[in-house]
C-alpha cells in the first residue's frame, strides 16, 4: 500500500510538471462571447436564465415565478421586438436550485456557461447572495424578483438588482402601522428562523419599538413545523395586543387557527410570506381579521394588474400563488434596459439599468445606486370574507419619510464589513 | 519485478495526466458548470472518505457527520470574512479547522461510547441537528454565527497571494476559477486519500475494523475500545472539517441551510453504496452520487421529448424519483456497495452458500 | 397556573401524535430489528389518501365525523398495501444483509413515497375542511379541544391493543417467537415471511390512523409532512427504548412534553437566551442525556452484547 501512495503521488507531481510545461495542444478556456446580432441576420435568439425552487417545500413558490418570468418573455416575443437592428427572440432558461445554497451557484455555473444574457432570479435569498456573485464575476445582471435579505444588494454588485421591497422597508412599515395605525402597546413577535423571517421580524421589532411598542414575547418556530401551542400558549399569557409572525403561509395559515383554538383574540400581522391566498386555505375562518403586508401595489389597484390575473391564469391555467408578478417585472425591467440600451448585451445594457423608470405590474420601478427599487409601495391589507383586502398603501409615489431612516442604520455598509451593523443588532434589542 | 513496477508507475503517470486535464477536457466539452459540479463531488467525496473512517472502518452508524463539514466551513467564514474583520490565510484556518471539527468528533464521540447500532444513528443525528440550530441561532445575544442570514463576503481561498476566485492567466493558459478550485480540492481529496489509505493499514486501522467486527473480541484482544473509538470519530471529524473549510472558501457563502439532515444522510450513501470501508468504493460512492443527479438532471426533459414527444414528468421529480430507485436497486443487488471489499464480498458469498 | 396546564395539554397531546407514529416505528423494529425510516412517508399517504376521499365526501352532507371515519377506512388499506409492498421489495431481500443496507434502502424508499405523493397530489399544501366540530373543554382555564381529546385516548388505546396482541394471541406469540430469534422461530413452526408481512401491515393500518389524526389536528397534509414526523417518532421510540411498545408511547409523550415545556420556560429561566428556537436542542440533548445513563434507552431491556 505504501507503493501505492507514494506512486499516486508522484503521478500527481508529474502531472502537474506536465502541465507546468504547458501544453501546446491545451484548448483555449472559453471566452464569455456575446450572442451579439450581427447586421445580416434579422433575427437572433437571447437566453436569459431564470432560477427558483422547482422541487422541495417551496416548489409551488418557485414555479409560480417561473411562469411570471415566462410570460413576460411570451409577450415579448409576440411583440417582436427589434433590438440593434434585430428581431429578439428571448428564450427562457428554467433552473433549479432546491433552495440550496450550494445548487444555488451550480446552476448559476451552469447558466453563466450557457451564456444567458441576464438572469432573472433566484427566488431564495440563500441562493441568490452565493449566486450573484458569480453573476457579478462574469458581468451578467441579475434581477431577483423576491430575493429580500438587504445584504443581497450591499455587496456592492453593479450587477444585482431587485424589484421588491426588502425586508428592512418592510418590517418597517410593518412595525409603524402596527404602533401607529393598529396603537398596539404589547407586541408578541415570532420567526421561523430562516434568513427571510428573521430579518423581517428584527426590522418590524426595531421599527415598532420606536413607535413606543413593548416586545412583551420574542417567540421562534421553523419553516417545517406545524405545531405551535408551546409557543402561543406562552405567548397568550404575555397578552399581547398584536402578534407578528415573520415567515411563510404554511406555517401561518395553521398558526392562526392555532391562535383561535387556544382563544387567544389578538390580530395577527404577517409580511409578505403570509399575505397569500394559500393562507386563506390554510387558515379557515380563523384567518379573518389578521393583517399582512405586500410589497407594491394591490393587484387590483394597477392599471395592469387585473390583466395580468387574467393573462396569468389563462396562460398557466392556475392562480398565482405570491412572487409572480414581480417576476414578471423583473423579466420586464431586463427586456426594457435593453430596449432602451439599444443592445442585448449584458455590458452595455447594464449602463442602461440604473436608469430604469418603468411602469411594472407591481410598482413604478427605478432603482436606486444599490439596485434596490426606489420608494417601494408596500401595500398593507386585512383578511375579510376568505380574502385580502387592501387597507392602505404606503409609499410608491410621495417620498415616504420613513425609507431614509431605514437604509441610516445601514450606513456605509456596501463597503463596510457587513458584520458591523449586525453586530449592533442585537445591542439595541435589550 | 522492475518492470511491474515501471508499468504501475506508467499507469499512475497516465492517471495523473488524466486528472490534470480533466478539467479542459470537462470544461470544453460540457461547459464550466460540470467542472463546478466536479468540484463539488470532490468534497463529496473527501466528506465520504472521513465518514468512511466511524462507518466503514470502525462500524459506528454516524447520521450527523456534517456537523463537522459545518464546523469546518463556519470557522473558515468567521476567520476570513467582514463578519469580524479577520482576514486569515487558509494554510492557517485548515488546519485549525481540522482540529476544531477533531475536538467537535471527541464530543461527539463521548457520550455515546456506550451505544450501539440504533441508538448511535439518533444520537448522532441528534448532535448534528444540535449543531445546526446552535448556527441558526447565534445571531443572540452576541452575534457569532450572523444567524439565519449566513455568512457572505468570505475571502476566496488564496495561495501565493493568487485569489483562486479569479480567472488566473499562466503559461498562455488561462485557469478559470473552477478550474483553479479543482487543482486545489484535488490535491487535498489525493491527501485524503493517502491519509485514509496509510490509517486503514496501520494498527489503529486494524483495531477498527476489530471493533467493527467484534466489539468485545476486540476488548478482549486488548485494543482500548474507548480511545481507538474516540479517534475514529476525531478523524472522521477531521476531514470533514478541512473538506469544509474549502466548502467556505469555494461559496464565498455559508448559511446553516447547507448543513441540514439530508446532506449528512448523502454522505452516508455514498459510503454505503460505493462500499463501506472500501476506500476505491467509497471515492466511486462519492462521485457518483454527486455527479449522477446532475446528469440525470441534464437528461430528463431531452430524453423525455424524445421518447414521448412532450415533458411527462417535471425532471426535478424524476431526478429524486430515480435517485431513490437507484439506491434500492443497488442495495437489493448489490448490498456490501458498488465496489466493495475483497473481504467483504467474500463474506457475502459463504453468507449466501449457507 | 392556567398557562402550565395549557403547557401540559400541549405537551400531552404533541406526545399522543409522536407516540402515534412511535407505535408504528417500534412494532417493526420489535420484531425485525429495523428501522423503518419509510414510516413517516406512510404516515403522510394516509393522511393524503384520507383527505381526498374526505374532501370528495365533505360537501355531502354526512355528518363529519362520519366523513372523516370513512377517510380513515379508505387510507388503512392503501397504506397496508403500501406497507406489505415496500416489505417485500425493498427490505425481505436485505434480512441477511449488513445492517446498514435496509436502512439504506428504507432512504430510498422515503425518497420515491415522497416524490410519487408529490407527483400524484401536487406540491401545494393541501389543507383539512373545517367538517370536525370545534368543540373543546376548558380545564383549569386551558382548553383542549375534542379531536385532542380522541387522539390522546386513541394513542393509549392502540398501545393497550398492541399489547394485547403481542402478549396474549397466538399471532403475537409468533412475533415473539420471530423477534427472538428467526432462525429458531421457523423450526418451530412459525412461518416467519407471514409474521413479518402481519406486522408490517399492522404498523402500516396505524400509520394511516395517525396520518389522519396528524392533519386533522393541524388542519393540513403535505407530500413532504412525513419526514420531520418520522423523525420525532423515531426520536421517541428510541427515548423510550426502541422495540418496546409502553416505551413508545411514554417517550412520544416524554417528547411533546419537553418541547411544549421547552419551549414555553425554558426562555425565560435563561433570560433569553435559550428561547423557543432551541426546542429541538433540548428534545435532543434529553435524547443524549438519557441515553448516556440508559443506553437502551429508559424502558428497554438490557440486552447482554451479543456477538
């Protein structure tokens, strides 16, 4: 056996003199080239990547944005676009990534190698972070339609862009309405410990202790339970006036009938992860009167969106369970900078990017230096009859004065170490 | 004798050759991904390698070994990031990462000396499961493991000064990153591999595999039990902590969803699927499993439409669906493993003669 | 006060669940010595294949406890089929075979359950038609509903059922017989292919019980609920010393009780910092705990090593 090793060995360090003496017949890497139109071809085919959670819990999630993103790039194509003298034909790359980090930037390789021109995606913001940097090495833009962790955007990528508030704008609007508009003077607040439902809830707990709140519980569960009278009964005799639960509709739904059976009366508040018409289904009659919070403009109320409810359905034949509309203006952003950039590809309608001002399904979008969406509407909503119905709208339009305090605490941090700011966090949660 | 060995020698230059270009030769003819797909399969298979050690050699049922890949890929994270503005080499975070992981193995190891078969899986499934809430949930009240949110912004692996994160032009060639990551893990995957192969023949080696077969024949042999098994558990533990380490550098990214039950019941097919204690089985093991569902997810929808004109099945459910058939089958018909020991297939057949 | 109790009821009736599906892990590994980690995947094709037959019959106007029975009755036999199949190809073939090949395999099969229920029931949660009554009890200012009430006394009555079966009839004698040694067993007569098909379908039958009481209780079913429940089972079977019926359902109990209780105090005894999102870590660390003093577990025999 020592034979053996030693062999290997040596067989590894003539490979690598082997390989240190170069070799002629070596191919070439390959070279990102730019499916670029040329002049006589009136037509040319655009890949753009999209990538979501196809199979695992978040699989119904992942293909709703898929099909969003898919129908943005149909119409486009109906429309037969002409880009630097052209006909475009976009071509929808669907990837998996299981809401896995690690398949994250496998199919990110995988689609950098395909040469998309743009990628819309991911839906998880553990994959999209470890995947927008390889987007970023290799110059491809990436807009993430649901993607809401801050530090998504902070990493200083001049490449990541996202069309939803992040979860910083939303907690926040959350915390205020719930102090303010709710007068709620003792909150129970629970995540489910994932990236997503944590930053959500740190950032209402900030927001609503500032509007004179008392945290009276700081609850956890995780995105697979279904059980959870420990943690509400512990929670009902701290009698709150309002619970917040940062997480997703499979565990709300049940959570709020939990809340009823344990006879606890307080309301609900949920973000975005809750706010969908799968929580109705889940939580029966004992979802009525709780509140959650949706980034952008209710569907209804958009010029566009009771069309694209339609469009949706009759092209999919299914409803749309939560991201897809945004995944239809993130697809539609990348199609308008190129549009607007004259060119499909990615370095030059990359300049173009920044200067997005379009009319989106879910929001006027522009974006600001980071690549997060300027003013984001946020939409806050009260569930009545088995429905959503929306209550008020809060930004999208007028400057809403509280955003500039919401990126303050963030300050600096694109450069910065991202673990100063999260170092403070915990110091102001006492 | 000479020239055997001149022809063994012969076949090992042609291997090395081989690995050297594998990733020109992957990278051209299939596309960069799969050189990243291969990149991965060697952590895999540096991850099955030490688990191979408590399973294969030693017998004991370990189903929380990535907790070690955790350990490893957290310390590297929180050395070589912003999260504490420390920025160390990875010659000194490695190592260190193998002696923490070592130490997580003696805890590990400790209270479950006792504990046989059954018992050993939960508890260590138990203990891996333990060591992924505690990342989770570390963000309070003092920040150490940034919580849910992970770790991001990590330091590529640097040797010589030369970021691997960075396409590296040399001799008119250009390494892009995945290439670069290639050499490295396979360099450390051959040091593995060395390692295992030098302990299985040692005395340590074979009082594992006395323990593994006989327990108290073993005590009565006068091998000490207790330690021969703690070092089990530390070696193991040890691999995985480097195979971390490089998991860390490689993602620029770590967050505790890439640390859950199913990447430690992974690892654990491959070692039994490729053949426990077999060490050729086991890298066979590790490859495979790393590299076949990507294929399989590659090939689905082509095959698909071209058998029956339209997509049937979503290929991510035929990819699972196919990957759980896969282990039945090879279990029924193959169950000491893909590759397994001379040994142990031999103990197979006079099983079946009887 | 009222707060511990509800704690207690909370515990009790998580522990009733868990001890459910124990039931069913620790029967197999009585007799077989096996683990089957499928169990928790026939948990959720009852409960899947239940809810479909109970959403087909809920607008039917059948009194719903009726409609939920029938659910029930419609799951058993799927799952008993399912049972026996999955015995036959996957785990029958692997009796001789290393230890960790049937485990293996039972991973396999938990994977393709999955992925067929996901195929065949689609991805989406699937929620249970408010068609029970709501009704409950108020004890000491805590409140249990019926349904909680049913799953608690269903879980000690199947235990009791169980016992009876395998200590007092002539089919448990041979599960005995066959738990003991095999070999032996089927030089005495027992014909030990049908003891293990029996068992199998007898675990299956109760795995599609609890699959009903699962989501029917959290008014939800899911393609992938299976996993995580036959986990918790598998960790209570072992807590009370696996292949020990009374043990299953003291550790499924033992369990919800640690958690209910970890997570409502723990918390706070800690200032904080061991708050709810460690309930799992003291789940665990019981686990571990109990095990390093009785490592069989706390009502398993002490078997002599075996060579």
């Amino acid at each position: 056996m020592r034979f053996t090793a030693k062999t290997i060995s040596l067989a590894v360090a003539s490979a690598f003199v082997v390989l240190g003496c170069g070799k002629p017949e070596a191919p070439p890497p390959p070279k990102a080239e730019q499916p670029a139109a040329p002049p006589a071809k009136p037509t040319v085919t655009v890949k753009i990547g999209h990538v979501s959670p196809l199979t695992g819990p978040q699989a119904h999630l992942g293909k709703d944005n898929e099909n969003g993103a898919r129908l943005a790039i149909e119409e486009a194509n109906a429309r037969k676009l002409e880009i630097g003298g052209a006909v475009v034909t976009f071509d929808l790359l669907g990837e998996d990534d299981q809401a896995d980090p690690k398949q994250g930037t496998t199919v990110a390789q995988k689609l950098i190698d395909a040469k998309v021109n743009g990628v819309v995606g991911h839906l998880n913001s553990g994959t999209t972070i470890p995947a927008s940097k390889l987007y970023h090495d290799a110059g491809i833009p990436q807009i993430s339609p649901s993607a809401t962790n801050p530090k998504y955007t902070q990493q200083g990528f001049k490449t990541a862009y996202r069309v939803m508030a992040n979860d910083e704008q939303q907690g926040k609007v959350l915390g205020d309405y719930a102090t303010h508009q709710l007068a709620a003077k003792k909150i129970a607040i629970i995540d489910d410990r994932t990236a997503y439902g944590q930053g959500v809830a740190d950032e209402f707990e900030k927001a609503a202790k500032a509007g004179g709140a008392t945290i009276v519980a700081r609850e956890f569960t995780n995105d697979k339970a279904t059980d959870f009278a420990a943690i509400l009964t512990k929670i009902k005799s701290k009698k709150p006036d309002i619970v917040m639960y940062g997480g997703m509709d499979a565990q709300a739904g049940p959570m709020a009938q939990q809340l009823k059976k344990l006879g606890i009366k307080s309301r609900m508040l949920f973000a975005d992860g809750g706010c969908t018409t799968e929580f109705h289904k889940l939580s029966g009659d004992a979802g009525e009167g709780h509140y959650c919070s949706l980034p952008g403009l209710p569907l209804d109320k958009m010029p566009g969106g009771p069309a694209f409810k339609e469009k949706y359905a009759k092209r999919f034949n299914v409803d749309i369970q939560l991201y897809a509309p945004y995944a239809y203006d993130a697809a539609s952003v990348m199609i308008d900078a190129m549009q607007r950039a004259n060119s499909v590809e990615s370095a030059k309608y990359l300049e173009a990017l920044p200067k997005t001002n379009l009319d989106g399904v879910t929001a006027k979008i522009t974006f600001d230096e980071k690549g997060d969406v300027k003013d984001a509407a946020i939409t806050l909503y009260q569930a009545k009859g088995g429905k959503w119905e929306a209550l008020e709208s809060i930004g999208g339009g007028a400057p809403a004065p509280a955003q500039p305090a919401a990126m303050e605490g963030m300050g600096g941090m694109t450069a910065a170490p991202a673990a100063a700011p999260a170092a403070a966090a915990p110091a102001e949660k006492k | 004798m000479i020239t055997d060995r001149r022809k063994a020698l012969l076949g090992m230059v042609l291997i090395g050759v081989a690995l050297a270009l594998l990733p020109f030769i992957i990278g051209k003819g299939l596309g960069n991904a799969w050189v990243r797909v291969l990149d991965f399969a060697l952590l895999y298979v540096m991850l099955a390698l030490g688990l191979n050690i408590v399973v294969g050699f030693a017998g004991l049922l370990d189903l929380g070994y990535i907790a070690f890949y955790a350990v490893g890929a957290y310390l590297y994270a929180l050395l070589a990031s912003p999260h504490f503005g420390l920025h160390w080499p990875v010659w000194a975070i490695l190592p260190l990462g193998a002696l923490v992981a070592g130490i997580f193995g003696v805890l590990l190891g400790a209270p479950t000396l006792r504990l046989r078969g059954d018992y050993l899986a939960i508890v260590t499934l138990g203990f891996g499961e333990i060591v992924r809430i505690f990342m989770n949930n570390l963000n309070a009240p003092i920040n150490i493991t940034n919580g849910p949110q992970g770790i991001s912004q990590i330091d590529p692996v640097r040797i010589a000064g030369v970021p691997l994160s960075k396409t590296f032009e040399a001799f008119g060639l250009s390494f892009p990153s995945v290439y670069l990551y290639y050499y490295l893990f396979l360099a450390l995957t051959l040091l593995v591999i060395f390692v295992s192969i030098r302990l299985e023949d040692s005395r340590i080696g074979r009082a594992w595999v006395a323990i593994r077969e006989d327990e108290i024949a073993a005590k009565a042999c006068g091998i000490d039990t207790r330690n021969v098994k703690l070092l089990a558990f530390a070696m193991g533990a040890t691999f995985g902590g480097v195979a971390g380490g490089l998991f860390a550098g490689f993602q620029e990214f770590v967050s505790p969803e890439s640390f859950g039950l199913m990447e430690s019941i992974m690892v654990l097919c491959m070692v039994v699927l490729g053949g426990m204690g077999h060490i050729p089985g086991v890298i066979l093991g590790g490859l495979l499993l790393a590299i076949l569902p990507e294929a399989l997810r590659h090939g689905a929808v082509p095959m698909q439409q071209a058998a029956f004109g339209k997509v049937l099945l979503d290929p991510e459910s035929l990819r699972m669906l196919l990957f759980g058939l896969a282990l039945i089958a090879v279990m029924l018909y193959r169950p000491a493993g893909l590759w397994p020991e001379a040994r142990r297939k031999r103990e197979f057949l006079a099983e079946k003669a009887k | 006060m009222d707060t511990f109790i509800q704690q207690i009821i909370n515990g009790l009736v998580l522990g009733s669940i868990y001890a459910l599906v124990a039931l069913g892990y620790t029967m197999v590994y009585g007799i077989l010595g096996l683990i089957n980690f499928a169990h928790g995947e026939v948990v959720m094709i009852g409960a899947l294949t239940a809810l479909t037959v109970i959403k087909l019959l809920a607008d039917s106007g059948l009194p719903g406890t009726l409609v939920v029975l029938i659910g029930m009755l419609a799951a058993i036999p799927v799952c008993m089929a399912l049972g026996f199949t999955i015995e036959r190809v996957a785990y029958r073939p692997l009796r001789n075979a290393p230890r960790l090949a049937p485990l293996i395999t039972a991973i396999g099969v938990s994977i393709v359950l999955q992925q067929l229920a996901m195929i065949f029931w689609g991805r989406n949660y699937h929620a249970f038609p408010p068609i029970l009554p709501t009704t409950g009890r108020d004890i000491g200012g805590a409140h249990i509903t019926d349904l909680q009430i049913v799953i608690v006394l269903l879980a000690a009555a199947i235990m009791a059922g169980l016992m009876l079966l395998v200590n007092k009839t002539r089919l448990g004698r041979a599960m005995r017989a066959t738990a003991e040694n095999p070999q032996i067993a089927g030089l005495m007569g027992v014909n030990i292919n049908v003891i293990i098909s029996a068992t199998f379908l007898i675990g299956s039958a109760l795995a599609a019980v609890a699959g009903v009481m699962v989501s029917a209780n959290y008014s939800i079913a899911h393609y992938h609920m299976g996993f995580i429940l036959g986990l918790k089972a598998f960790t209570a079977a072992v807590l009370g010393g696996i292949g020990n019926l009374p043990g299953a359902m003291l550790g499924g109990v033992l369990l919800g009780l640690i958690e209910s209780l970890g997570a409502g105090y723990i918390g706070d005894l800690t200032g904080g910092f061991l708050g709810s999102h460690y309930q799992d870590v003291f789940a665990f660390f019981v686990l571990i705990l109990v095990l390093v003093f009785r490592p069989s577990g706390l009502m398993g025999e002490k078997v002599a090593e075996r060579a």
